[in-house]
C-alpha cells in the first residue's frame, strides 16, 4: 500500500507539460522515506477527451496526442494554432457548463460562492468518474491509501476536486488533504461557513508551502505520529468544531528541498513533442513590491534561492532520470545575480548539455552585458519573459514596478542580439490609464517590434491580495464593487470611462498585437520555432 496519493483534478487546461507542483512535493516525501504515487488527472481527461475527436479545421482528421505531435512539425504555425484553439475550446466545452462561473480568482466576491453548487457546473460526472475508474490511481486507491492528496493550482480546477473528493469520501475510509496555491486563497478568503461546507468533502487544507505539513501529515495518519496542533500551514476542523488556521508561515528551506520527482510522469500524455519540465530556482520574489501582483504578500515577499551548485545537481539527475530537453524555470523572476550565478555554473558543468531554457526576469541594468547574456545563449537560453506592463514612466512609478525605460530598450536590444526570444506581458486597464496612456504604449510597442518576439495582453482587474486593493486611493481607486469584480478610477480628478478602455483594448490594442506580433499561442511558436532548429532529443 502506497502511503500518500497525489492527484491533480481537471480543469479544461491544455497542458503541453506537468506542472510543478505534483513532483516537488513527490521528490519531498521519497526522500523522507513514504511510498507515493502522483497522477495528473487532467492530462488523463484530456487524453481520453481528444481520443477520437474529429477536427473540424482539417477536414476530419481524428486525433489523439500522438497524432498531434506528428502533425506538430508538418503544419504550419497558423493551421497549428487554429488546431489547438479548436481543441482548447472544445475540451473546455466538455468539462463546464457555463464559462463565466469557473474562475473564482483571488477572493472578489466570494462572499457568495456556495461551495456545494460548484459541481453543478460540471457537465459530463460520468466522464470525470471513468478518467479517475481508467486511470493508473484508481488501482491504489482501491488499497485505501491512509492519505489522498489534490493539489489545485488554478480556480478551475476546484470543481472538479470537490467531486472527486466527494467520490472518494463516499467509498473510502481515507483522509484528504487540499494543497496548491489556488487552496491557499481558499483559506484566505473563504468565510467560516463556506469553510465548513468545503471540509464536508476533505479534512484538511495545507496552504502556504507544504512540503513539510504534507509530510508530517503523512506521518500523523500513517503511524499516528504527532498531532495536527504542530503541523505547519495547516487548516482543518477540530473536534470541537471549530476552523482552526494555523497563521505562522513556515518556510521551506530551499536548499534541503529534494529534486522534483518526475519519474512515473507520463509524458506521452503532454502536447509537447519536446520533453519539457517545470523547475524552481528560488522561492518568493526578491523584488515583491508591485502594487498590481496578485501573488499573496507572504508568498511573494520571503524570498529565498537555491546554490547554483544545488539547481544544477537537480537539474541533472533530474535528467538522468527522465531525459526530458527543454526547462521552464518557474520562478517568480530569477534574480539578476542569481541568473549570472546559474549561467556560470552551467557553463562550468560539463554535464549541463543540449538543454534548452526559458525563464521569468525582470529587466534591469543587470542584463545590458553583451557577455553574460551570451553566455546564457550558448549555454540553452532560448526565451526570456518579461513584465513590462507599460511604457508610461507615471504609471511604472505607481505600480512600483521598478523598471526604467532606458533598462527595457536595452535589455531587449542585448537579447536579440544574442538570438534569445522575447515574450513581453503588457497590462491594459490598470487604475488611472487614460485613453491616451494605452495609445502611446502601442506605439511605443510598434517602434519596439523589432525587437520583441511576442507580446502577451492581459486585462489588470483587480484582486484581494494586491495593494492596489488594500489602499485603493494610493492608486487613483474611487470605489470598489467587489460583487461585479470592478472599480471605477480617475486621473487628475477625471473619472476613467472603462467602455472607452475596453472598446480600444479590444478594437486597437488586441488586432495591433495579432497584426505585428502574430501571437497567438506563444508556446506553439516558441516550441515549433525550437523544434524546426532540430532541438528534439
Ligand atoms: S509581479 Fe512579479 S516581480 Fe512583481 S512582485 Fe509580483 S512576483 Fe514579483
């Protein structure tokens, strides 16, 4: 009997990879001596979904994973991107009712979410039942594991986790415990009623960062060693009946944490027909000041990175192990010096080979060295994203972004020189951003097009854990309606018409974006772009 299962529930995302999150906390409990198993259920919907589907945008075809990674390096780039959004949205289509009841993000307006409704917006239950009936986990399941745990990294997701737990809960005398950053936002924002109705269908929530919680957990429900009182970052029921959250954060020792586990991941099962995995080279993030970030303050903020020497050992055995070619660095942004550290000890490792990279930065005076970025190409850099937001040196200002203009020509002009891709995220609707604001940041792209390899356009709304929220009237805020997620702003005493924003958003800036950047799913680009370069492993 396993000690601990690990599942990850449906959520209507196409993954092209796993994510982080499963094989962290597996490589965590191996090393503490537990037997665990992990499995995305997601990735398993996914696939039994597309099994079979016949697709409209070429006349017929019927596909499967291994279908579309053939037609990955046969197609061209629009015809791809037309295939993926066909089956995104149709996937999507399968697992929800109604579009607009799935994103629960970051507590507005949560005062009214009744936790047992959610599953009515589930469409097809016996689908979900025979991906988790079909899948490897049901067999140790049926073994009564003295722990199943669900992680949820993404609102979409809790539906489906609720359903399973109910499942389970219904036919097994096992424990559940919720982890992932979309649980921690559960505890924050959900009232003690609906907190109580969510611990109908699992006994605890481990929030925060939960390597050790989960497996003092295990230890507790394996052996009966400990008690939940002593367990770090723990929300659950007492017997008293009351909610107990243990505020303390405990932080993880970046340095003691195993290597993320991948070796019973699937990969057939991805998209990608290059083997990619995520990995984390710190945690928190070392600036943690923008007023915009929707990251929770304690999470973004206790900012900690791991020994070069430590993220590449990981980095190898981790490819020992599971061969993949392509890694996501998915820190918050790598710190300009931590990124010259890990790029040395690439360069010095003689193992560290054939390996192509992306990550997060944020630009800085750091990265206007011709050398350093060359060494960071030669040694796999192939991408590196961006926040930009704006180019408007007032609003830079407010959002504490900590950018300057001169740093963000420069910065890209050294990455292109040295043939690493761009992907630049920009904000549209950010409080006080006039009309006249968002036209100059499209020219402003427009003379920087050369430049940049894709721009990513996100509507700002505004979130519970952001500052911009905790003093609106820093930020030009008037007054918040959190029930309808909005806000209504000024600039210099005139009030912001959020119909004119929204008209040039979706009339101006978005066909500027498709015009000059061709963007429309970067990771296809970006992997087809690779790929075509003979990056297959
Ligand atoms: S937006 Fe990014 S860089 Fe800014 S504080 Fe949040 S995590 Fe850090």
């Amino acid at each position: 009997m396993k000690h601990v299962i690990l599942l990850s529930a449906p959520y209507a995302n196409v993954l092209f990879a796993p994510q982080a999150a499963l094989p962290s906390l597996v490589g965590h409990l191996k090393k503490n001596g537990h037997l665990v198993e992990q499995f995305d259920l997601n990735i398993e919907h996914f696939n039994n979904f597309l099994q079979g589907y016949t697709v409209h945008c070429l006349d017929g075809v019927t596909l499967s994973v291994s279908k579309f990674r053939e037609l990955f390096y046969e197609l061209d780039l629009d015809t791809l991107n037309t295939l993926f959004l066909e089956i995104r949205n149709a996937y999507f289509d399968t697992v929800f009712k109604n579009k607009n009841e799935v994103n629960l993000s970051f507590g507005m307006g949560w005062e009214d979410i009744n936790i047992h409704q959610l599953l009515d917006n589930l469409k097809d239950k016996d689908a979900l039942t025979n991906t988790l009936l079909n899948s490897g986990a049901y067999h140790y399941l049926k073994e009564k594991p003295p722990l199943i745990g669900f992680s949820i990294s993404h609102s979409r997701q809790f539906a489906a986790t609720l359903f399973y737990c109910k499942i389970i809960k219904e036919s097994l005398n096992t424990k559940i415990v919720l982890g992932g950053i979309y649980a921690s936002y559960l505890v924050y924002f959900l009232n003690e009623n609906q907190l109580r109705d969510l611990f109908e269908y699992c006994d605890c929530i481990a929030f925060k960062e939960g390597e050790t919680a989960l497996n003092l957990l295990t230890e507790f429900y394996l052996n009966g060693s400990g008690c939940l009182e002593n367990i770090p970052n723990l929300c659950y029921l007492s017997d008293s009946g009351s909610i107990v959250k243990h505020t303390s954060h405990h932080l993880e020792n970046v340095e003691e944490l195993a290597a993320p586990d991948f070796t019973d991941i699937n990969f057939d099962l991805y998209l990608s027909p290059e083997r990619m995995i995520p990995y984390q080279a710190s945690r928190g993030c070392y600036w943690g000041k923008c007023a915009f970030c929707d990251t929770n303050k304690d999470d973004r903020t206790n900012y900690r990175k791991k020994s070069p020497k430590k993220v590449i050992d990981d980095l190898v055995s981790i490819r020992d192990a599971s061969y993949y070619s392509h890694i996501h660095f998915t820190d918050y942004a790598i710190e300009p010096n931590h990124f010259t550290e890990i790029v040395d000890e690439m360069d010095k490792c003689e193992n560290f080979n054939n390996v192509k990279w992306s990550c997060l930065l944020r630009l800085s005076s750091h990265f206007n060295n011709d050398n350093l970025i060359s060494k960071a190409r030669k040694n796999g850099c192939e991408l590196i994203d961006v926040g930009i937001e704006t180019f408007n040196v007032r609003l830079l200002k407010m959002i504490k972004k900590g950018i300057n203009v001169k740093d963000i020509e420069g910065n890209l002009q050294i990455f292109k020189k040295n043939n690493i891709k761009t992907l630049v995220h920009m904000l549209v609707g950010l409080p006080s951003q006039t009309a006249d604001d968002i036209r100059k940041d499209m020219e402003e792209l427009i003379r920087l097009s050369d430049l940049i390899d894709w721009v990513d356009l996100a509507r700002f709304s505004l979130s519970k854990p952001t500052d911009m929220y905790s003093e609106p009237e820093k930020y030009n805020i008037i007054c918040i309606n959190e029930k309808n997620q909005e806000f209504t702003h000024h600039q210099d005493g005139e009030k912001i018409n959020y119909s004119e924003i929204k008209d040039i958003e979706m009339n101006e800036y978005r066909p500027l974006i498709d015009k000059v950047f061709n963007t429309n799913q970067l990771l296809i680009a970006y992997l087809k772009d690779i790929g075509t370069k003979g990056g297959k492993i």
